[in-house]
C-alpha cells in the first residue's frame, strides 16, 4: 500500500497540473458565456421588438405584461441586461392594462 499511494497521488497532480485539463474547463467555461451572450441578445431584441409595439398600440394585456416583464425582462435583468431595454419596459409600466384588445372597428359609431 506504501508502493500505491505516492504513485497514485503523483499520477493525479500530473491529470490536475496538465495545460489540457485546464483547456478543457476553460472551453466550457468560455461556450457556457457565449450562449449567456446569446441569450442575452436574443431577450434584448425581443423586449425592443414587443414593448415598441405595446407602446406604439397604446395599451397592454396582463397576459402581454406578464410575459414581456415576468418572462423577458426579469431573467434577460439577471443576466446583467439593462440600458434601452429597462428604459423601453419602464415606457410599457406606464402603459394602461386592458383585459381584452379594443375592437376600435365595433367602438365606432356607425354613420347615418
């Protein structure tokens, strides 16, 4: 057992002293920020895309609200997303929260 123990012990600091093992959880490391990054973008490109629209329309749903915020927002904000994206869902905040789309076709007044 003396004969087994400094040559196990020397085998496992060569694997943990290797220049490849070190490459290699630096590699996924550096894939894992990539898709952060994508995801991030992909997030910030949806937010821009559905709140001008909800600002441009003038109103939202709670089930839009609930999705561009609670869904979007939140976790695209923890991934350390801000800038135009928070300017654009503090805009969609201010915005009136109807529980059904206008029918403005139905809302006006038929003429005579």
């Amino acid at each position: 057992m003396e004969f087994w123990l400094p040559l196990i012990f020397g085998f496992l600091g060569s694997i943990l002293a290797s220049t490849g093992l070190w490459s290699l959880i630096q590699n996924r490391l550096n894939r894992k920020d990539i898709k952060s990054k994508m995801l991030k973008g992909l997030g910030h490109d949806r937010i821009m895309d559905l709140g001008k629209k909800y600002i441009k329309r003038g109103y939202i749903t709670p089930d839009e609200y609930e999705n561009l915020v609670d869904y979007l927002y939140d976790p695209y904000a923890g991934l350390g997303g801000n800038g135009s994206a928070a300017r654009i869902i503090e805009e969609v905040k201010r915005l009136p929260i109807q529980d059904r789309p206008v029918d403005r076709k139905r809302s006006q007044k038929p003429k005579d």
